[in-house]
C-alpha cells in the first residue's frame, strides 16, 4: 500500500462515518484534535488523557469497533498502522528508548471509545505487567 500524507485532510477514506463515535468526528473535524498524522486511511492524533509525556493514538478512517471486528481484508491496513506509529515514534525520538503499543479489546481490557486504536506511549519507563 503506498501512501501519501494529505495534511490538508479530507472525507475519511474506506468507511462511513458512525454518527455516535467520537473518534469518527475527530477524523471528521467535527471534534477538535491536535492532529499528528493524516493520510488516505490512516489518522493519528495526542490523546486527551496522556498517560505518558508521549501518548498518541493512531487509527484507521475506516470505523471498526474492536480488533473482533477486524477480517482479512483489514490486514494491509493494520500493517500500515503500524508503520504509522513507528514512523511517530521516530519523529518524537522514543524509537530508540523504546516505547508501547497497546490496543484494549472490549470492557475488562478497558476499552472505552469503540473505534479500534494504537496507544502509542513513550517518554517513560513502563512497567510489565500492565495494570
Ligand atoms: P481506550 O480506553 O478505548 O483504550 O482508549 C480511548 C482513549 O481515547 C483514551 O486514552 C482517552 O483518553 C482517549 N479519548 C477519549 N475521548 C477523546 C477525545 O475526545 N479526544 C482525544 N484526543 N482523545 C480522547
Ligand atoms: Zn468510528
């Protein structure tokens, strides 16, 4: 998949929009967002809550509601979120220290907003097991 960053935004690209997701808004600007990244599928944005001095969320245009819901034609997709985050993670200079990418699926895990996500969190020392 070869993509080219369009800072400029645009409609979210291989999905509609679901009216009652948050993160659905942010990609349509109709909640602000301090924007990190924007491609034709990809979005990435600083959580509200960080809970490291870098914290960074990176998720598909495409809603999909938890990594349940992902099928394989997805795979190309979450590659290249990966490739996202790593890419972040150099700009912010975590790459080498080393830093977490974390997807919670469903409510034990503590999943809170149902539109699937990377957390991207560096800048600290983390601790195993995960709380
Ligand atoms: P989850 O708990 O689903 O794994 O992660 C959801 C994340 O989204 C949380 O870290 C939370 O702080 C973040 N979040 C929730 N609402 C907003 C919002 O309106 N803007 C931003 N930037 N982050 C949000
Ligand atoms: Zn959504």
């Amino acid at each position: 998949m070869i993509i080219s960053p369009r800072p400029g935004g645009g409609d979210p690209a291989g999905g509609s929009e679901m009216n009652d997701c948050i993160f659905c808004k942010i990609i349509a600007g109709k909640i602000p967002a301090k924007i990190v990244y924007e491609d034709e599928v990809a979005f990435s944005f600083e959580d509200i809550n960080p809970q490291a001095p870098v914290h960074i969320l990176v998720i598909p245009k495409k809603h999909i509601a938890t990594v349940l819901d992902l099928n394989e034609g997805d795979h190309e997709l979450l590659g290249h979120l990966f490739a996202v985050a790593n890419n972040i993670a150099r700009d912010k200079g975590i790459a080498a220290r080393g830093f977490r990418i974390v997807t919670n699926c469903n409510p034990e895990s503590g999943q809170t907003v149902y539109h699937i996500h990377f957390h991207l969190l560096g800048g600290r020392h983390m601790h195993w097991p995960p709380g």
